[in-house]
C-alpha cells in the first residue's frame, strides 16, 4: 500500500508509513493555512489602523 493507493474511506488500515505521510502532509498543510490567514489578519490590521491614523 502506498499514499497513492490509500483511501480514507477503505476498510483497510494504512500502514505506519502511509499513516505518518498523511499527517505529515496534513500538518504542512495546516501550517501554510496559518501563516497565510496570519498574513491576512495583520494586513487587515494595518489598513484598518492606517484609516483611523488617516482620518486624525
């Protein structure tokens, strides 16, 4: 079995090593997703903290 063939939903377990890839992936994932919506959050703050510096 490899993390090509693996299917979640298979009544088959996954093998250690397929297991560990996809969560590995899994956890890569989920850190580009944080550092992506990081980014936003404090681009969001700037512009709204350079509208209220703006309008003083």
């Amino acid at each position: 079995m490899s993390i090509d063939t693996y299917k979640l939903t298979s009544m088959e377990e996954p093998t250690d090593e397929v297991l560990s890839q996809l969560m590995r992936e899994a956890a890569e994932e989920a850190k580009q997703k944080r550092a992506e919506a990081t980014a936003r959050f404090f681009g969001q703050l700037k512009r709204e903290s350079e509208k209220i510096a703006a309008s003083c």
